[in-house]
C-alpha cells in the first residue's frame, strides 16, 4: 500500500493564524531520570487550529456538529487532488474547469500555497489562497462532502472568510486545512483524516493520510 503522510510536522514554531492563536507547546509531567520518576509523561497544550486540522461545522454554526459527531464515511474515502495555481482564490469557475470527477465527495485544493511553501513560514501570511463563496457554492451544489486547503483556512483572509466557511460549514461539509501537499501529484486517492475522539470541539488537529488506490 503506498501511502503518502499529508500532515504538518507541529512544533512550537508552527505558525497559527495571524500569529495570535495559541499554538502547540508540551510540558513534561514527569521525567525520566529525575528524582521520584520513573517514566517520561508529557501534558500538550495546542489550539484546534494548529497545523493539520479538521474544521466542524459548529466552527461557524450555531448548533452545527462537533468533532466527535462527525460521520467517519466523510473523513475516509475517495478524493482528489486538484491543482489550481496563479490564482489569488479559487472561484466557481476555477473548480468548474479543475477536471473534478462528477459524483467526486472529496475534494483537496492544492494551490500557489504549496508552491509558496506558506505552511513552512513561521509568520502568518494573509496573502494565502483560499476558497472563494463563488467556489464554495460550486462545491456545495456538486455534492462535495469534504474539501481540504493547504494553508491554515478554507476561506480568504477578511471579511469573506465568514462567508466562505459559512456556506461550506452549514452545508455540513467538513473542512480539512493545513495540508502538506508538496509531493502528491493532482489525481485520484483514498484519503484518512481522523481527528482524536474528544467531546464538543469545533476543530481538532487530524493525522491525513492519502493512499494511492482503493482501500480493500
Ligand atoms: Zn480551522
């Protein structure tokens, strides 16, 4: 099975939007080798929004599904990658000629993020490319259940970042954001997202993994 890791690595560096969000940092609770301990144990303190990250609805909605609520036969299953480079967002007409496979549930934009290497910046970048309303709709009225980003949010930066998660959100989409997709050529995968199992979050970091072919 060739399997393709398309998750951040998170570090203390990682960077969090617009620098301000609460990012990764981990205490030990007990160390190896001091007095009184006998084993390594750690406490992590991250925000939901750091690095590799799944967005519920309850993110934007009142009300909308938390982490823990949502259906898994979103986060694993088909998906495509698609390229959509020398764009500032990504319209409905940018998806309409991305060559999406029709009935297509998931659906991954790789963009001038990637080539940028923005996810590596340890500074915010606002100038990143995201998923225009126009785009949003497109991807709501074609039946997309989940659509993943490779920089920290689906929407642009400003006003319309509401906007754009609101409609994508409240059509109970999943969002999946920060995607490493530096190696992964456009074309067909099964792709895992899995978030932890905690109760009532509205984002939570998830280990994504793209695997070439159908999964048996
Ligand atoms: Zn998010």
């Amino acid at each position: 099975m060739k399997m393709h890791d398309i998750s951040l690595m998170v570090t203390e560096k990682t960077v969090t939007w617009e620098n301000t969000e609460q990012g990764f940092s981990k205490r030990w609770a007990a160390k190896l080798g001091t007095p009184g301990n006998d084993f390594n144990l750690s406490v992590l303190t991250d925000g939901t929004h750091t690095g590799t990250h799944v967005d519920a609805p309850l993110h934007f909605i009142p009300g909308g599904k938390s982490i823990e609520a949502l259906d898994l036969n979103i986060l694993v299953g088909p998906a495509q990658v698609v390229e959509i480079f020398g764009r500032d967002s990504v319209t409905s007409a940018d998806l309409e000629g991305a060559g999406i496979t029709p009935g297509m549930e998931r659906v991954l934009l790789k963009t001038d993020n990637t080539r940028l290497k923005r996810k590596d910046n340890p500074i915010f970048d606002e100038g990143y490319v995201g998923l225009a309303p126009s785009g949003a709709q497109w991807l709501v009225s074609h039946g997309v259940r989940l659509v993943g980003i490779d920089y920290l949010s689906i929407g642009p930066h400003g006003p319309v970042n509401t906007q754009t998660h609101t409609i994508v959100l409240g059509a109970g989409m999943v969002v999946v954001e920060t995607l490493v997709l530096d190696d992964i050529a456009p074309g067909k995968y099964t792709l895992i997202a899995l978030p932890p199992k905690f109760q009532g979050l509205e984002g939570s970091p998830c280990r994504a993994l793209l695997i070439e072919g159908e999964l048996t």
